[in-house]
C-alpha cells in the first residue's frame, strides 16, 4: 500500500468518526492536517465535496485560522510569536535575524525545503518572553544567536 493510501484511508476514517458532519469541519481539518502535514487545495476540495459544503466555506475555514498550513512546510519549522509581551521583549528582531540568517520570509521556506518560518500572535507563554518556537521545542528568554544556534544544529551546522 503506497503512503498516499494509507493517509487516505486514515482520513476516511476521521470522516466515518465524524459521521461526515460538516460541524466537524474544524476537527476534520485539524485531523487531515496531521496526517497530510498541511492542506492543499486538493486536500480542502475533498474535504468540502465529502462533507457536502461549499468549497469556500472549508477555504475560508482554512484560512480564517493561522494553526493550518495551505503549504508544505520545510522539514524543520521555526514560529515566532508576536504578542504584545514577546514583541516589547525583542521577538520582532530575532525573527529578522532568522530572515537574514537562512534566507527565508515568514510564511515561507527556504529553497531546499529544509527550514519554513512562521508567525503566530501569541503561544500563552508571555512570562518567557521573548518565545520562538523551534519545531516543537519552545525557547523562551530567547536571544537571536541561541534561536540561530539551535536551527544551526537541526540544520546539521550549515546555513542558507
């Protein structure tokens, strides 16, 4: 069974679970984003035409939210918060540096798909602030040159 099956066949399952009720819309996309690693418009159409909606409503849905990704993201992910406490504590010049750093844009991914850099307006950890989150490890009190150091090492040392 390819890859692409199996995912398939676990997202059937998340439909059945939810008796395809389109009031499960969010959790079905929190479900088909776990399993796919994001939502592409192929993604979202059969997720409309399976709970019998409208495709604007899933893309609307989809968007509306910051958690989903609507691309695929690179292998190692960096989110940055920019609530009020993180940004008055210097979050705002740490994402620069990451920007300048790896040559990659918030929203986007470095050309070899190894590094994507995300925004996000608060991860409720404001008494850490400034907080990156990079992959799943939260840094707190972070500073541009440990943020960069500890992508560096998830990167194997080498930069863009």
């Amino acid at each position: 069974m390819s890859k692409e099956d199996n995912r398939r066949m676990l997202l059937e399952k998340a439909l059945k679970e939810y008796d395809f009720q389109a009031s499960a819309l969010l959790e079905i996309l929190h479900k088909a984003q776990s399993i796919y690693g994001y939502l592409s418009k192929d993604l979202l159409m059969d997720i409309a035409q399976s709970l019998h909606l409208p495709p604007s409503t899933v893309f609307g849905v989809a968007t509306f939210y910051s958690f989903f990704n609507l691309t695929k993201p690179g292998e190692h992910i960096v989110t940055g918060c920019l609530g009020t406490a993180c940004y008055v504590k210097g979050s705002e010049q740490i994402m620069q540096a990451i920007e300048r750093e790896f040559n990659v844009k918030r929203g986007g991914t470095t050309a070899d798909g190894k590094l994507s850099l995300f925004v996000t307006r608060c991860i409720g950890a404001c008494a850490l602030s400034p907080a990156i989150i990079v992959d799943d490890e939260v840094i707190g009190k972070a500073t541009k040159e440990v943020v960069i150091e500890r992508i560096k090492q998830l990167l194997g040392g080498s930069n863009q």
